[in-house]
C-alpha cells in the first residue's frame, strides 16, 4: 500500500512573518524566495490576508494589491491562500455585504485562489456571505473553526460546526488553532469525526508551536485523517510562530504518510529566511515556549499587550490579578475564542475590572459583544453584565446576524475615497480606505514615494556586528588592576556587579 500524501500549506509569507516579527518583513524580503516556493510542491501559499494589509499601509508605505499581484506574477504555479475575517474582512468592524462581495471578487481578480473565512466567535451567520462571495468567483472556499477550550466547547460541537460550514458552501474545512491550545488526543479526535460524518470533505489543520505540544498534535490529526496542515519553514518557525515544514517532511518517513515536497526547494527556501532574519531582530519575539497558555489560555501576543496597558496605568504589578480575571470575563461573555478581536477585547475588560472593579467601566467594545453586535457565543451572556451594557451604551441587545443592521455603504466609501490625495480611483483602493479609514489617506499620499523597509540594512547589520566585535568585553569574575593615586600605587579588585 503507497503512502497517503499530506498536503502541506506554507506559511513564511504570511502568519510566519506575522507571528515572529510583528507582521513587518517587505516583499523586497521575500520575492527571491518565490521561484522556489512555487517549485517545492506545497498545497497552498499562504501569502495575504491577517495583519498584512494593515502592517502594508501603516509600516511599510506598501500597497498590499501590488503585493498580491506579485506574488501571483512570481508563484504561477501555486494555490495562493489567506485569511479572511468573514464579515469584518480584513477590518476590525461588520461590513455590509455588497463591500463584502466586491472585496472578494478584486482579491480574486488580483490573483487569490483560496480564502480560509473565519469568525472569532464561530458564528456561522458572520461568515455566510463571505463564503458566498467566495464560491461566486469560483474561486476555493475553506469554513475555518477557531478553536479554544472551554467548559461549552465539545468533539461534537466542533463536528456539528464543519457540518454547517459545509452546508453553506465550504470545499474545505480548517481546525484553526491560534493559540497553540490543540493537544494532540483532541486534534485526533475532531479531525476522525469530521471525516466520519461528512466523507471526503478535504481538512486542514492550523497550529501555532508557542506551547510546545502542537508538533505532535499535527501528527495525531495526520493518523486520523487530516488531508493538510500548515508549516513554516524552519529558519522562521517555532516559538509562537508554527511548527517547521522540513521537521514535518522527515517525521513523515519511513510512515504511512508523505508531502511529496522537495528537499532541495525547502533548503534554498530556508535558507533564503536565515539570511532575511537578523535583519529584523528589532521586531522579534522574545517568547520560546509558554507552556502556561494551556491553562491561561492567553496567547502570548495577547498577554504582552495585556503588560503594555497595565505599564501604562502604573499597575504593572497587576498582571496575575488580570490573568485571573480573564476567565471570568470571557464565561460572562459567553465563552468566546481569544482570537482577534476578542482577545483584545476581553482582556481590556479584564483589565478595567482589575484597576476598577468589575464592570464598573465598559469599553464600548466589550459592551458591543455583551450586546450581540459581534455576533451569537456559544454560551449564554451575563445577564446582569449585559444589563450594564444596554443602560450604559443606551443600545438594546441584538439577536439578528450583526450585518442586517447595517445600511449600503459602498457608494458612500467610494466618494470619500476618491478626494482623498493620491486616491487613484480604483475599487482596490476603496477598499483599502473602507478597511483603515484613518491610515488609508496618509498612504495614499504617500504611496508615490514607494516601500519603505524597517529592516536593517545590509550596511546597518555591518557595522553593527563591527561594532559589538570591538566593545570591551565582559568581566566574567574578579580582575586584579594596580591603580596609581597620588604617587602610591594600590591594588584593586572588581568583580561584575
């Protein structure tokens, strides 16, 4: 019996980068990798989407449609794949539909080829028109389900969500873990059971590495199933980035299993990022392993943002007393994946409960999700919280799907859009402004001027390296000096601090 062939999505282009070095890697640091990324044999190419059309626009003065349209130009041959936030797109707020489907159908034109379509709070409502969008292009739609640990969240209730996502158009189904909270005998177990029930529907699975258990996590969905999982290439993996593609390609011999990627496309890959790396060494996570987020809970970008408030407010000794509370707030807030948004969202919260007691202050935000405006949570809301929302924020709670409330807008942004300087009329550059409206017109007044790199310079890592090769070195234990004063000599010893 041959092995059975696993596909394999690469993510150096997209969550890698965005994982490890704060979303902030140019395309002029990944388009030599391309040629060989497009002739490795990966399933997709996950390149666009997340936190790089934000991190485009506000730190690289880059036009994110530019960098998709090269990355097509370059990698002919691949699936190209990103993420999209279903109804919030690639923003942090609902978009009416007919801005939903005219961002779809130019990521399709501009070369997209499969969109991997969440929602933080595994809405199935929040992520229907996207996929409708999606399959109207014809291009590939994969249902994503977020998952997190919770008293409420089940096997059954993970199986029961593919099945819906599949219902509404789904060609693939993703087991998306943000968190690194997959241990393997759930992976196992969620991936045989959506399989059983629903046949050969095509799964996918997506961990990150931060709590050290996901390796084997990818290998148990493999046994059970799993048709592709998601790697990065080893020179930008691990930590709370994603576990490494060439790891996965030897764990795999001599096993029933196989990628069919090729070794020597992997290397010159790899080694194309080694280069790339220290070049960004700015923006590096400090966090290896954190083996406390599979009680916390807290992903570890979550919990850094968690101290940069708590330093802001003078409470940086605070930080336990909010990880406590977190629980707490997001039981009350019916038990949401921690997930962008609403990873910032209850953890802000958690935070004003701390310094302030709980619920005593709101964020508008938070009220918004107690309020149903994010969508429904698997668990039922607080009453008494939800009660303080409506009489602070003068809003009743919503039942409906968020975005039927909402009024065409497409009209409206396009006659912003268009006097604004270095607007070039263009239904990409509407969108742009419609997903940032407060950093789309620096951009587009600046964008004439072409990217703008944070990394360091070729030059800059010289002279560095130069720099820490002369500086005096450090006094490792005592050292004897005979110091002069006043014609007498003395001895002296200094021993490091």
């Amino acid at each position: 019996m041959s092995p059975r062939t696993i596909g394999v999505t690469e993510l150096v282009l997209r969550d890698g980068h965005q994982s490890l070095l704060a979303t902030r890697m140019a395309l002029e640091d990944m388009v030599d990798a391309c040629a060989a990324i497009d002739q490795a044999g990966y399933w997709s190419v996950e390149c666009w989407g997340g936190a790089t059309f934000d991190s485009c626009i506000r730190f690289l003065n880059e036009d994110p449609w530019e960098r998709l349209r090269t990355f097509r130009r370059l990698m002919p041959n691949s699936r190209l794949q990103m993420l999209l936030r279903g109804q919030n797109l690639l923003g942090y707020r609902h978009y009416e539909d007919t801005v939903v489907d005219q961002f779809v159908q130019r990521a399709a034109d501009n070369g997209m080829d499969v969109f991997r379509v969440f929602d933080a709070l595994n809405d199935p409502r929040n992520m229907a028109k996207a996929m409708a969008a999606v399959k109207a292009t014809g291009k590939h739609a994969q249902g994503t389900i977020c998952y997190t640990i919770s008293p409420l969240h089940t096997v059954e209730g993970y199986i029961k969500l593919a099945g819906q996502l599949i219902d509404m158009g789904a060609e693939s189904i993703c087991l998306k873990d943000m968190a690194a909270l997959l241990q393997p005998q759930p992976a196992h177990d969620i991936v045989q059971g959506i399989k059983q029930a629903y046949g050969d529907v095509h799964v996918a699975v997506h961990c990150h590495a931060t709590s050290g258990v996901t390796f084997v996590s990818l290998m148990k969905a493999i046994e059970a199933g799993a048709d592709s999982v998601d790697t990065s290439i080893s020179s930008l993996s691990l930590g709370p980035g994603h576990n490494p593609t060439e790891s996965l390609v030897a764990a795999l011999e001599g096993s029933p299993y196989r990628t069919d990627l090729k070794m020597d496309k992997l290397l010159v890959i790899r080694d194309h990022f080694a280069r790339v790396r220290p070049r960004y060494a700015a923006f590096e996570s400090a966090t290896l392993v954190d083996t406390d987020i599979l009680t916390s809970q807290v992903p570890g970008g979550m919990l850094s943002n968690l101290e940069s408030q708590l330093k802001d407010q003078g409470a940086g000794d605070q930080l336990q007393a909010v990880m406590d509370e977190i629980p707490k707030v997001k039981a009350a807030a019916g038990h949401p994946p921690l997930v962008t948004p609403t990873s910032q969202i209850v953890g802000t919260q958690a935070v004003l409960n701390v310094m302030f007691g709980p619920y005593k202050q709101l964020t508008g935000e938070f009220a918004d999700l107690m309020l149903g405006y994010y969508g429904e949570t698997i668990g039922p809301r607080d009453p008494q919280v939800v009660e303080i929302a409506r009489r602070d924020f003068r809003k009743d709670p919503i039942t409906v799907r968020p975005a039927d409330l909402l009024e065409a807008e497409w009209d409206a942004l396009s006659s912003e859009a268009a006097v604004l300087e270095g607007d070039d009329g263009s239904d990409e550059d509407v969108l742009t402004y419609a997903m940032f409206p407060q950093v789309a017109p620096g951009f587009f007044a600046s964008r004439h001027q072409g990217p703008r790199s944070v990394a360091l310079s070729v030059a800059q890592m010289e002279a560095q390296e130069a720099a820490e090769a002369t500086a005096a070195p450090q006094v490792a234990g005592p050292v004897r000096y005979k110091v002069s004063l006043g014609g007498r000599d003395h001895a002296v010893t200094v021993e490091p601090a």
